[in-house]
C-alpha cells in the first residue's frame, strides 16, 4: 500500500541520514585529506612541528606527535636559548624545541629574548645574556625556568651552577644600571656593556645534578623528558616482565580529539595484560561505605595510563603507592 511505501522510504532515509552528508561538505574533506596527505609525504618536519604548535600545553599530545617525528628519523631538539623560538620551529631535518613550552616563560619573555638575540648577537655566555636583555621584561622565574629545562646547556656551564649563582648576576647588573641616571645611559652604554663583558664569574665549584633530578627538573618543566627517560636503565627489565606498552592499550587520539584506535594492535577488550613504568601521580578518595579508594597514573616510555585501585586491592598494595 501506499502508506507501507512511504514509510518504507521514510525508513531507508533515517537510515541513510545516519552517516550520509551533502556533496559539498564531502568534497572539502576530500581536498583536505589530500592536501594534507601531500604536506605529510614531502614536509614531515614542517607538518609535525605545526601539530606540536596546536597542540602545546597538552603533554600527552606533545609527546605523541614528538614519537611520532622520533619515528619519522626526525629528531626533536631540546630548547636552546639561541636557537629556540617562541614555537616549534623546523631547521632541515630537525625539529627545535618552543620556549613557550617551558613553564613561566612567557611570550612576552621570549619575543624579548628573540629581539635581543637578533640585534646584539648570538648570546656567547650567562653573563652575556644577562648584560643584553631587558631585566624589567625577562624576569629570574622565567630564567630559572629555562635553565631547569636545558635551555642554556649549549653554553657549556652545568645546570647546578647556573642555578646557584644566577640571582646574584642579574640583581649585580640590575644594580649597576639603576646607578646610571638616565642622561648618562645612552652616553656610557657600550663603555658599561664591554666592562661587563671582561668580568668573569666565580661558578662555584660543585658537580652537575645527577641525571634523575636533571630529567625530573625537565619534566617539571616541560612536563616531558627532554634528555632522556627515568625509564632507560630498566628497559631490558621492563620487556621481560611486561607483556605489552602501554601506548598499545591506550587510543591514540587525534587533533580533532577523536579516538584513534592503531589497527595493528592485538589488544582488546578483556585481555589479560601486564604494564610497567613510573607512578606518577596519587589521588586517593573515600568510598560510600567509608573505605579508601585511589586513582594513580602510570607512565612507560610511550605512554601514560590511569589505574583504578579499588579498597581492597588498595588495603593489600598501600605500601607500593605509599
């Protein structure tokens, strides 16, 4: 009958309205999936330093599409105080860290930073940066900042060094410009800047930081592991004991933030697994019933994961999570 038909019709169209769009909308994919396509094929350093640009501030995302570059023979460098920008930026088949990636640095900070560089010169050591920027504009956290990241490390001076006396330096020349009234600033500015120039600072001499605290700074940082990983000395350890990474459990996710599952992967739902790495992090919470529960967050060398703990896994493993 007629009214059969049209509900028939009606059927097949909800149906198709489930996963159907309109032409125009399906050709503007088309063209993005293929420019797209191009840009990754002739431009993979171009294209992943403009992921991790959108995706900076998110720790996880930065990391993946780090690997990803890692994976592509594309090494990422480590922030560089006369190499870094405010991005990620390309140089032939390297990828250099952003500054705006390092905690309390600013880009206010680091355009300051970048002006400076390129009027007066690549920054030949501590005491030559701290004579050119603007000490009203770059302040000692943002310093601190980018010393516990790495940023000045191709100077050559530890990191242990430049923390214990960085503070000094800069209060000793915020102090010998403010003894210089404005009227003989502009007079005397080269005369000052050379004479700074000839003084050599006392580094105190103590060893570098062990490389855990070192990578630990980087992390606190960062929020990544920039010269290496806790992890590396027990990685034979780990593939023994483990039986899978944890990147292989957990779905990729993509920029649009939709999940992504890796179609290689031979994980599924209620496989009997076993991970390893670092804790990172304790939540602990009350159940209803008064009993204690925790949240915690392991990370390996690929990827994090949260773990739920119920009470009463909880009550006979506290110790491992104390």
């Amino acid at each position: 009958t007629g009214s059969d038909t049209d509900e028939h019709k009606t059927d097949s169209m909800m149906d198709f309205a489930s996963y159907a769009f309109n032409k125009s909308h399906a050709a503007a994919y088309a063209v993005v999936a293929y420019e797209t396509a191009y840009l990754v094929h002739y431009y993979p350093g171009e294209y992943l330093a403009a992921m991790l640009n959108s995706v900076m501030g998110n720790n996880e995302k930065v990391a993946f599409y780090i690997r990803c570059a890692e994976e592509l023979g594309i090494q990422v460098l480590p922030p560089d105080i006369n190499e870094s920008y405010s991005k990620f930026t390309v140089k032939k088949d390297t990828i250099r860290f952003g500054l705006a990636a390092i905690k309390n640095v600013g880009v206010n900070v680091i355009e300051s930073i970048v002006k400076v560089r390129e009027n007066k010169g690549r920054f030949v050591s501590f005491i030559d940066f701290c004579n050119k920027i603007d000490t009203s504009e770059v302040n000692k956290r943002a310093v601190e900042s980018i010393i516990k990241a790495g940023g000045f490390d191709t100077l050559g001076v530890y990191r242990s060094k430049l923390l214990a006396v960085y503070e000094k330096i800069m209060d000793g020349i915020s102090g010998q410009r403010k003894k210089n009234i404005k009227g003989q600033m502009n007079l005397f500015t080269d005369f000052v800047q050379k004479e700074y120039k000839q003084v050599e600072i006392q580094y105190p001499d103590i060893k570098e930081f062990d490389k855990k605290y070192l990578l630990a700074m980087e992390k606190e940082m960062t929020g990544l592991y920039l010269s290496g990983n806790p992890l590396e000395d027990y990685e034979e350890t780990l593939k023994k004991v483990t039986n899978v990474k944890i990147s292989d459990i957990v779905a990729n996710e993509s920029l649009e933030d939709n999940a992504r599952i890796d179609e290689n992967s031979k994980i599924e739902d209620g496989t009997h697994v076993i991970v390893g790495g670092i804790i990172t992090s304790v939540t602990k919470k009350v159940t209803k019933n008064n009993t204690m529960m925790a949240f915690i967050k392991i990370e390996d060398m690929y990827a994090a994961i949260e773990v739920i703990i119920f009470p009463k896994i909880l009550e006979r493993n506290a110790s491992y999570i104390n």
